[in-house]
C-alpha cells in the first residue's frame, strides 16, 4: 500500500516536471534524424523535442502559407528556404552562439538562396538520380549512368512497366531538362515544352509516378529502375539486404547532371524557443551527432568533422559523396514565381492527361 | 389583424426562429459565406507565396485588387476542358457499371420476403462501416502484383499468349474502386423504389401474356426510373469530385479534375486558379442535376 | 425458376464484391509478414506495433475527440434543423442543410480551408477540423430528424397544445420523448461520419494535428505495412458497433444515407 502510495507521488512529481520542461518544436522530413540522436539532445537540454513532419517542400510551404505556426526549426531544402526567407518568415542567427558552424564543409556555405548564412545551417543534402536492381540491369544491358535509361524509348521497351519516376512537378522537369542539356532551372517555356514532349514519350513505358512507395517496389523486385532520391535508395538496399534478396540495389549519378537538394536549419520566426533551437543547431554540428544520420539513411553530409564517424562503405559510395567531376554538373533547384507555377502545373497537367 | 391574434403569433414566431436560429446562423457561416469567399477569391491574384495577393497596395506595381485572369487562363487551353470531359466519362461509367451491379441485387432484396428484407439492406450498408481510405486501399492489396487476383489474370492471359499487366496503379484500379465505394449508394434507393411497387401490376402483365423480360422492361423498368435518377445522383456527383482514389491507385495518367484542385492549393499555391475551378466543378454538377432531372421529368411522362 | 437462378447469382456477386476485400484487410492484419501478399502465419505482431506507436495513437485520440465534440454539436444544431425544416418548410433552410451532403467533399473542403485562412485568419487545427465536421454532419442528422417527425401523427401536438403546454413543454414532453431515437441515432451517425471523414479533414487540418484518416492515408502514400491493416481492422469494429447502435435507435438511419 505504503509502496503504491510512493510509487504514484513518484509518477505525479515526474509528470509534473514533464510539463515544465522546455519543448523544442521541430517540422522536419519524415525520418530524417536518428531517434538516439533527439533522445541524446533531450537529455542534454533536459528540454523534449517535439516533431512534425512533411514529405515534400511544397506541402511544407503550402501549410506555412495556411498559418501553420508554432516550430522554433524547420528543415527546408534551398528554394523553399529562399521563398522563407523572402517571405520575412525566418529569424537571423545569432552566430556566436554557433561555435560549430566552422565544421561545415565551405563548399555548402554562402549558397545563392542565402548569401552569407544569415539565416541557415546546412544540415544533410540528397541528390535525385537513378536507382536500379544491379543484376536485372546488367543482364538487360541497360547503361546506368545516364537519363537516357529513363527518357529513350530504345532502352525503356527493355523494361516497360518496371520503372517509377518521382510523382514531383520539379524533380521530374529537371530530370528532363538536365537530359536535354539545359539547366534545371530553366524557365523558358520552349524548354519546358520541350521536356513535357520528352516526358510524354517516355510515360507509357513507366508503371507510375511515385512520391516513395518506390523503396519497398525496389525491395521487393516489381521495380527495377527508378528515378528517386539518393537515400531512399540507400534504405531499399538496406532492406533488400535484411530481406536476403538475391539482388542488390544500386545508385549513380547521371553524367548529365542533377539535382542536390541542400536541406538547412532554420529558425522560423514565430518559434517560442529561439534560444533551445540554437542550441539544437550546435547539437547537430557536432561531427557524431551528424554523422548519425548518414549512417541511418544515407543521406549526403556537409559535416568536415563527420566524416570520421561515417561508415566506410557510406563514405566512399559515390552517389552519396559524388567526385569533384560528377559534383561540377550537380544543380540546386530555384524557386519559381506565382506565373511560373501556374504555367509548369499547366505542363504538368498536359503531362498526365495525354 | 386583431391585437389578440398578434398576440398568439409572437410567441410562435419566437420559437420559430429559436428553433431555426442557431442552425440557420451556423450554416450561413460556415457553408455558404465560404462558397462566396471562394468565388471572390477566383477574381484575385495569387499571392507570390501562396495564399492571395493583397486587395489594395501601396506599391502600384505589385499585383493586387481583382482580375479575371484565373478564367482567361481557363480557357486559354484545351487540357482543362479535356480534364473534365475525362472526369464526367470516368463518373458516368462508374455510374452505369454501379447501376448494372446493383439493380439485381435491389430486385431480389425488394422480392425477397419481409423478415429476410432488412437483413439484406443491413449487408448492403456494412461495408459502409469501414471507412472510405480503408475500401481504397484494400483494392490496393487486391490488385497488387503478388495478390491472387493478379496472378489469376495474368495466368489466364499468359494461356491466351497476352503479356502480363499490371492491374494495381492503373486506370482500371481507379474505376473498380470508384465502383466499390460507391455502389451502395446505388443499391439503396433503387430498392427503396423498387419496394414499392405493386406486385398486381406484374400479374396483371403476366395474364395479357407478357413473358418475363417484357414484364421487366415495360413494367419494372419504367416504374424504377425515379430510383435509378436518384442513385445516380448518389454515385455520379461524388466521383466527380473524386481526388483520393486516382491519387492512391492511379498509374501516370489517372488525374481527375479533384486531384487539380488539390494540387492547385497544397502544391502549386495557386488559391485563385484552385477557386476558379472548383467553382467550374460546381456548375458541372448543378450541370448534370440539371439534366438527371430533365430526364426524370420527359421519362416519367411516357411511363 | 431460371430468372430466379440470375437474380440470385447476381446478387451473390455483389455480396462477394463487397465483402471480400474487406475480409482481406482483416486476414493480412494477422499475417506474420511485412507484405500484403503471400500467407505466412498467424501472429498479434501487428496489433503490438499499433499499439506502440505513438503518433497512431495520438491521432486515434484526435479522431475521438473531434468527433465527440462535432457529433454532439451536430445532433443539437441537426435535430433543431430536422424540426425547422418539418415545421416550417423554410425552402432556405431545407438547402443549406441537404446541400453539404450532396456536393462533391472537396468543394467543402477547399471553400472552408480559404475561409478559415483569408476570413478568420485561424491557425488550422483541433478548432478548424471540428467545424468543418459540424458543417457536414448537420444534414445527415436533420435528415434522420425529419424522416422520425413525418413519421408521427401532428394530432398529438395539437393535442398538447389544447391541453394548455407551452411550445417549450410541448417539446419537452412530447416531441422530444417521440424524436429520441431519430436523434440518438443521428449523434452516432455523425460520430461514424467524423471518424471516417478524410476529405474535407485533409484540407482543413493543419500541421500537428492528425486524425486517424490522415495517418492511415500518410501511411499508405508512403509505406504501406499491416499495421494499417490492424488499425483498419480496428476502426472497422467501432465504426460497425456504431452503425448497428444506430440502426437499433432508429431504422430510419437504413435510408438516412440516401
């Protein structure tokens, strides 16, 4: 009795401290940081981190624009931040409380979306290439170092209604537009039309636009070939692997070139907690915390002192730490204005539809 | 009108609008200001980030005020017409295959004797239970590469020398799911209709030697067409405006003029050219009420 | 005889067509393995999981709560409804109410999400999902309301009238005792609606806040493992005890979809 009474004053004490501690609100990518690591920083702070999640930048911006409020950091990759940061919706660094910032790797810093880090950190990076299962493709004889594997008919016929594409208006333009020889931040609408005509040709080939069910189609051997992100790639080898597949799953960068997408901390302006998510930012500068999350998912790291905590097949896989000469073709993705949205989501249509 | 009268009439008149009031007021609020927010709204300007451009500004060379830009743009090219007209035929043949699928079934539960009638109704709403993403998604498993379904059909085609197909992300996913949820609502108002019928008619059919099919046809038949209109009302306007389905069991080219809208407000940021159609979604349907209830009018003269 | 024999196939048909995917969702949750294809075992695993996982959880408690309260909003604001349009036959009324459950979902959906935002400027959440919810479940239990009321003789009101009630006593002692089961039968109905609405809770939720649809939708977008299963297995069991209580109150609610 005695002891139940002292175990429940035990349990109100606790839970009465739950509710004084400091909570960090994080609106992150889904999955993207290890649970040890928040769990190792809330016993740090002594603070809990709360965390929502978004799957696409535009659905993250969308729910910004509708008044979504209340997150000290939001992780969004370089276009979506520069739209915050023109938006006057993110909060300037106080860099003296960043002691870290000097482990990020100068070739991450000082980006066009904002000169001078005023307002981010960069924290991991993927890029969007082309994954495939390695044994179909080469007893196919498919080339897996270039778009033309996902663009031309010549090679698609080989594997019809095996492939997914990324169901994204600008991830799937780019591709197009980097396999026409243009910039992937090209604007004309001649190019655009161009790429659509491309895109179109290509569809009846493919078996459906996949934001990321693509992972387990790859896992499972109904996918051979598709155009997603480096680290969901990463994770359908690791599953394939854990399942024991007689295949393996493999990643490359196209020689055309293609999209990193640089995805940095920021601090949103309305957050309660400007100082705790310093803090947090510091936190994940520090070279294990970082490399954490590369070993967890595969993602791309900025980190100088990370690498030395990065597991060796990790760090010498170059679709995930690409050389200097695959790195010269890689493009950042730019934001688009309101005329522009609405003519690509006009292509886009005419891409679905025909 | 004498003072006692008025007198009588207040107190009615004051519970009429206590009754009234509250649901009244809500509704005002939240159903129909919203639909007016929305048509003002498709005369704006999108904001740069999403949302609207302001009204007024300081700055004469940022967009504001109001424009009808959204409806140029409309109908500047074909593919937005062409998305409905794709929309209507993927509701209508919904709603003709649901009608096919149901009209049997709600001719044998109104034949059916009356103690066994409400059990069979009863079968028809459970499903109804289970909610609408979980119907979806198990035709996702149905139709999935692995399923028996699959393997049955591509094993038939492979017998006939067809190469096998995928049945799971494709347009024929989408029309059996767009059946599948909706053909309950197909079944019940048929067989409310169908309930009612009387059976002397059918005999007095049967003695001037009508044979079964044309005791269906010219009588049954003509009789059901209220039931049928309403069923098709039931099944054909939420299709219409249907984004969920082609979104989870669609292949590269099942968009509806749903998944646009969507798109336009969780994905483009475009609120006024999201406004714009949903408004031309509305005429679309106030389009075919029109014409479900024509034809209910005209038909019903010559039964 | 042979008519009889097509009725009878036919109809088996559709009862096969309705009930055996559900009947697949229910297997594969107790399938000992991470696909939805070949049978392997029998296990609990996945209800487990279920119940460890905390963000399903918290939706589960959303979901619950949103629609405990839209419901009980709902019934009041629906029964006074379903006796206005009785009544009263206010034609403007009569279309306020039918005309949410008729139109296409997204139309709701995306007018309240530009209202909530442009007018009311209010962050999107608990408070926004919930009036939407009310908006759409008013109809259906004014429906049921309407349907219980014509079915009752109007003498009985005069006949309290004439014993010297007033409108409030005629309501309290005779109507409301009469229209009980039409309005309980209605709260459930739109309990049943709340929980499974996905639609118009997809455009007017915001961040933070998800419901047990959208986890169920987010999951299935993204990867796709039996948990669903199990939590639809779930959902199915209340949504079904929900649905059977209604019947029992009212079997007015049999046509109160149509």
């Amino acid at each position: 009795m005695n002891h139940n009474l002292r175990a429940l004053l035990l349990l109100l004490l606790l839970s009465g401290n739950a509710l004084a501690e400091d909570v960090l609100h994080l609106y992150n990518w889904n999955n993207y940081i290890s649970a040890e690591t928040v769990a190792r920083f809330e016993q740090q702070c002594a603070c809990r981190v709360e965390q929502d999640y978004y799957s696409d930048n535009e659905e993250m911006l969308a729910k910004l624009a509708a008044g979504a409020s209340g997150y000290d950091i939001i992780v969004p990759t370089g276009n979506a931040m520069e739209s915050l940061i023109r938006q006057n919706a993110l909060r300037p660094l106080d860099k003296s409380r960043l002691p870290r910032l000097k482990n990020i790797n100068p070739a991450y810093l000082d980006t066009a979306f904002d000169p001078g880090n005023k307002y981010s950190v960069p924290y991991a990076y993927t890029l969007t290439l082309i994954g495939y299962n390695a044994e179909k493709m080469r007893e196919l004889g498919l080339p897996t170092d270039t778009w033309a594997v996902i663009f031309e008919p010549k090679y698609l016929e080989k594997v019809k209604g095996r492939i997914t594409v990324l169901d994204s208006q600008r991830e799937l333009m780019a591709a197009a537009l980097k396999y026409l020889g243009y910039s992937a931040n090209d604007t004309i609408e001649a190019h655009w039309k161009q790429a659509r005509d491309l895109i179109i040709r290509a569809k009846p080939y493919w078996a459906a636009f996949n934001a990321s069910s693509y992972i387990k189609e790859l896992t499972v051997g109904n996918i051979w070939l598709v155009h997603g992100y480096s680290n969901d790639i990463f994770q359908a080898n690791l599953d394939a692997k854990k399942a024991g597949r007689k295949f393996t799953i493999a990643a490359s960068v196209p020689k055309e070139g293609a999209v990193l997408s640089l995805d940095s901390m920021v601090l949103h302006k309305n957050g309660p907690q400007p100082g705790l998510a310093l803090q947090f930012i510091d936190f994940m500068l520090d070279g294990k915390n970082s490399a954490e999350l590369t070993n967890l998912i595969g993602s791309g790291n900025p980190n100088l002192d990370a690498m030395r905590y990065i597991k060796p097949e990790i760090a010498q896989d170059p679709a995930i730490f690409p050389d200097p000469q695959h790195r010269a073709h890689l493009e950042m993705l730019r934001d688009l204005d309101r005329n522009q949205r609405r003519i690509l989501s006009r292509i886009w249509t005419e891409i679905k539809l025909r | 009108m004498s003072s006692r009268a008025r007198k009588l009439l207040a107190p009615a008149r004051l519970t009429k609008w206590a009754v009234s009031g509250p649901p009244f007021v809500f509704l005002l609020l939240f159903f129909v200001l919203p639909g007016v927010i929305m048509v003002i709204a498709s005369f704006r300007y999108p904001g740069e980030f999403g949302g609207l451009a302001p009204l007024a500004a300081a700055d004469p060379n940022t967009l504001h005020g109001f424009t009808l830009e959204t409806y140029r743009f409309f109908f500047s090219d074909l593919i937005y017409t062409e998305i409905f007209i794709k929309s209507f035929l993927v509701a209508l043949a919904t709603t003709l295959i649901c009608l096919v699928m149901a009209y049997p079934l709600a001719l044998l539960i109104a034949r059916s004797p009356k103690k066994r009638r409400d059990l069979m109704v009863l079968l028809v709403i459970l499903p109804f239970a289970s909610s609408f993403l979980i119907r979806v998604y198990a035709w996702m498993i149905l139709l999935g590469p692995q399923a028996a379904l699959s393997q049955l059909a591509n094993g038939l085609l492979g017998v006939l020398g067809i190469a096998p197909v995928h049945l799971l992300f494709s347009p024929f996913a989408v029309l059996i799911a767009m059946v599948y949820v909706h053909l309950p609502f197909m079944v019940l108002p048929l067989y409310t209709n169908l309930e009612k019928h009387d059976p002397n008619l059918l005999d007095a059919a049967q003695d001037c030697g009508a044979n079964a099919w044309h005791r269906f046809w010219r009588v049954t038949f003509p009789l059901s067409l209220p039931g049928i209109f309403s069923g098709s009302t039931l099944v054909f306007i939420p299709v219409l405006g249907m984004f969920a389905i082609p979104d989870i069991l669609g292949g590269t080219g099942d968009m509806l003029v749903g998944n646009l809208i969507k798109e336009q407000f969780l994905v483009t940021r475009d609120w006024p050219f999201g406004s714009t159609l949903s408004i031309m979604l509305t005429l679309a349907v106030l389009l075919f009420v029109w014409i479900a209830a024509k034809l209910g009018t005209t038909r019903g003269r010559y039964a | 005889m042979r008519r009889g024999f097509w009725l009878w196939a036919a109809s088996l048909g559709a009862y096969t067509f309705l009930y055996v995917p559900l009947f697949i969702v229910i297997i594969y949750s107790f399938n000992d393995s991470r696909l939805n294809a070949e049978w392997v075992g029998f296990t609990w695993h996945w209800y487990d999981v279920l119940l460890h996982d905390n963000d399903m959880l918290a939706a589960m408690g959303n979901s619950l709560f949103i629609a405990l309260v839209s419901s009980l909003a709902a019934t009041v604001l629906g029964t006074m409804a379903g006796i206005a349009m009785h009544r009263y036959k206010m034609k403007a009324l009569t279309f306020m109410v039918l005309t949410p459950v008729a139109m296409p979902e997204i139309l709701l959906g995306v007018s309240l999400l530009l209202f909530f935002i442009q007018v009311l400027n209010l962050t999107l959440g608990l408070v926004s999902i919930i009036l939407a919810h009310i908006t759409f479940s008013i109809g259906f239990v004014a429906v049921i309301v309407r349907a219980r009321l014509a079915g009752i003789d109007e003498s009985i009101f005069e006949a309290a009238r004439d014993l010297g009630a007033s409108p409030w006593e005629t309501f309290r002692y005779v109507t409301f005792p009469l229209i009980l089961p039409g309005v309980v039968a209605g709260g459930l109905m739109a309990f049943t609606l709340s929980i499974d609405d996905f639609v118009i809770t997809f455009f007017t939720a915001g961040v933070g806040v998800a419901t047990l649809p959208l986890r169920v939708y987010s999951m299935i977008k993204i990867a796709v493992t039996p948990e669903v299963n199990a939590v639809s297995t779930l959902l199915m069991l209340l949504t079904l005890t929900m649905i059977v209580l209604a019947s029992k109150f009212s079997p007015d609610v049999l046509r109160g979809k149509t």
